[in-house]
C-alpha cells in the first residue's frame, strides 16, 4: 500500500521533535518522512522512532510531492511559507497562531470539532490551537453538550516549553546561576522565570489583557461555541513541560461534580483522576509524556448558579500541539479527506 508523504518543518524545535516521534508511536500510513528547519540546522540529525533523519533546510526544498506539511516554525515563517507550500498541494497542518482566525482555515481539535476540517480546501491549511486551548476545550466540550457553558474563568500555569527550546534552557541556566551564585539573564522572558512566576505570555492588548489571554477567549468561541464568554489569566511558571489550568465554568442548566465527572470519564482524551485526598490529583510532572488531557479537582463552585470548578492538566507538547497536530492529519486519512499524490498519479 502506498503511503503519503510527510514534511515536519521545525524538525529541530520542541514541537517539531516531538511530531516525528508521534508520528512512528501512532503508525501515522507514511511511506516517507522528511525533517526540515532553518538553514543554520542543515545535516543535524532528528530522531524518527528508529530512524535518524537528516534534517533539510525549508528554503530549497521542493514540496511538489509532499502531501501533508506539518508546519511548527512560528508565525512569521509560516505566513510566508504556508501559501506557497498549500499551493504546491500539500496540506499544511500549522502549528503557529498565523492562520487561526482566519475564516477560510479550520481551527481543529479532533475531539471536538473533526467535522470542521473538511473545509481545508480552501486555503489548503489547517490551524492547530494555541496549548492552552487545546486541552481546555477538551475538557470542555463534554460539558458543554451536557449543561451548555455560559462563561468561563481560567488561570494557567504554563510550562516554559510552551514559548520553545531556547526558553527551556533558559529555566535551566537560570535555575544554575542561583545555586553556583551567577548572574540571571532575562532573554526570553519579561523577568527571572526560575523561582518565579511570570502573569505575561504573548504581548499586551489595548484591553489590558495578554494576546495569550486573548487568544484562549478567541480561540474557544472559533472550536466550541461563539456564545461562550470566556476571561483568561495566563501565566508562566518554572516547569518545564505540562501546562495546567485552574478553570470555574458558569453552565446554563444544572450539573454536580458527580455527573461532571461521570461525563469527563468517557469522553474522548479526557482522563478523570479526582480522588479528592491528598494526592489525588494530576501534576504537570505526570502529565508530561502522556497524550491524555487529566481532569482532577471537580467540585461545585456555589458563588454562581450551575457552577463548577476544576483543574485540568496536559503535556503542552503533545496535546498542545503534535499530537494534536498529527491527529488532524490522521483525520483527513480516516475520513478519506485526502489521497496520497503517488497513489494518484
Ligand atoms: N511549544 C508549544 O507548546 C507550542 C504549542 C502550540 C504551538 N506552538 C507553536 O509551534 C511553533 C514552534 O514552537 P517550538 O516550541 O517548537 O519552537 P522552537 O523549539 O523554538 O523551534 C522552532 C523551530 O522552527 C525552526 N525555524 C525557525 N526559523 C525558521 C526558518 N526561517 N525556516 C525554517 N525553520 C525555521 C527552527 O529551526 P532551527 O533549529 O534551524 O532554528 C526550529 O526547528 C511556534 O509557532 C509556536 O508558537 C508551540
């Protein structure tokens, strides 16, 4: 049988790694894979499962037999290159904030709103949401079906692997320099990020609020409901993988913890470990390396009427981004969505 071909561009980046190895664990009907990043990182070499690839630099690659492009190199580069790589007719499943609104190119979390994705073909792009959004939608949708959310509250705790390699070496760096007593040096961060906790992800807005912020309200009225009020806190704290999210919801119709978490124990990419003890909840220390979105902490949130309060925990990388990224693509092969260029020459 012959398979599609996939290019990871940003193959040498956190997210970019992380779809390589995703892409062998899920057994993702590829026949060829190939691994593409700035010219500054053509020869060094990528882990694909077994396979070690040689990374290629994006600028001289030739797309015109690819089939899905699996873009995680930032905004800016995928403005530019998204147009010209869908035009060659690969599908670009990009990881950026550059095409989310846009509203010729589906926002996608396969648990939630697959049947979107079909409208691909308009731009050949498909947007992957910011991680924050991600597992938070997740979470929600279940119930949402169940007791319709009127408004959201959330306060994250997000990992520095969000905002990319260099940002993890800077926890780590920092992290040194306290204990051999050397000087802290803010690149990627606002303030010191070890030791520390930073309310500033993304830029500011004329509101007040962070783009980060932001784009967790936009986001989860584009994938789940526009009629959903959602307010955000986003802050950075020093983990290095696994975001979390204290989260209240304000529903129209009634629910109790207990529904809650019976709704949440089947619902696809949720796992529920609520055991209201000590101990009994999820970490982003447990969380990293697993592709489930955790729930923990169901209780009511009786300052409202119909309210529920919640944590919710994932790995940034993985739901937030790759997993999530390479079951879109897995969407498009399942639903017959799109046929491989070699089967159909
Ligand atoms: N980390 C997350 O949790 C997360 C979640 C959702 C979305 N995202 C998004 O995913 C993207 C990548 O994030 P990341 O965390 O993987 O960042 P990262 O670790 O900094 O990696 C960036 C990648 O982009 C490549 N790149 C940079 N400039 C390029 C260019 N001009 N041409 C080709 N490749 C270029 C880099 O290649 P070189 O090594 O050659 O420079 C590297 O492979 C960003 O858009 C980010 O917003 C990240």
């Amino acid at each position: 049988m012959m398979g599609y071909k996939v290019a990871v561009v940003g193959a040498t980046g956190n997210v970019g790694r992380e779809m390589l190895t995703i892409l062998d664990e899920r057994k993702f009907p590829a026949d060829e894979v190939v691994a593409l990043a700035s010219r500054r990182s053509v020869g060094v070499e990528v882990s694909h499962g077994d396979k070690t690839l040689k990374v290629k630099a994006l600028e001289h690659y030739d797309f015109s037999d690819v089939d899905i492009c699996l873009m995680s190199a930032g905004g800016s580069v995928s403005k530019e290159w998204s147009p010209k790589i869908a035009a060659s007719g690969a599908v670009v499943i990009d990881n950026s904030s550059a095409w989310r609104m846009d509203p010729d190119v589906p926002l996608i979390v396969p648990e939630v709103n697959a049947d979107a994705a079909a409208g691909f073909t308009k731009k050949n792009i498909i947007a992957n949401p910011n991680c924050s959004t991600a597992q938070l939608v997740v979470a929600l949708k279940p119930l949402h079906d169940a007791a319709t959310i009127r408004r959201v509250v959330v306060a994250t705790y997000q990992s520095v692997s969000g905002a990319g390699k260099d940002a993890m070496d800077e926890l780590f760096s920092q992290t040194k320099a306290v204990y051999t007593n050397d000087e802290l040096i803010n690149k990627k961060f606002p303030k010191r990020i070890a030791f520390n906790v930073i309310p500033e992800i993304d830029v500011f807005m004329e509101d007040g609020y962070t783009k980060e912020e932001w784009k967790m309200m936009a986001e989860t009225k584009k994938i789940l409901d526009p009629k959903i009020k959602l307010s955000a806190t986003c802050v950075r704290v020093p983990v290095f993988v696994g975001h979390s999210e204290a989260v209240n919801i304000e529903f129209e119709k009634p629910i109790t913890p207990d529904e809650a978490r019976s709704i949440l124990r089947k619902a696809p990419g949720c796992l529920v470990i609520d055991k209201q003890e000590p101990g009994g909840y999820v970490t982003p220390y447990e969380a990293a390396g697993e592709d489930a979105t955790y729930v923990s902490r169901i209780r009511e949130d009786a300052t409202v009427e119909n309210g529920l309060a919640l944590w919710c925990v994932s790995d940034n990388l993985r739901k937030g981004a790759a997993l999530n990224a390479v079951q879109i693509a897995e969407v498009l092969v399942n639903r017959k969505l799109l046929t491989a260029k070699k089967k159909a020459a």
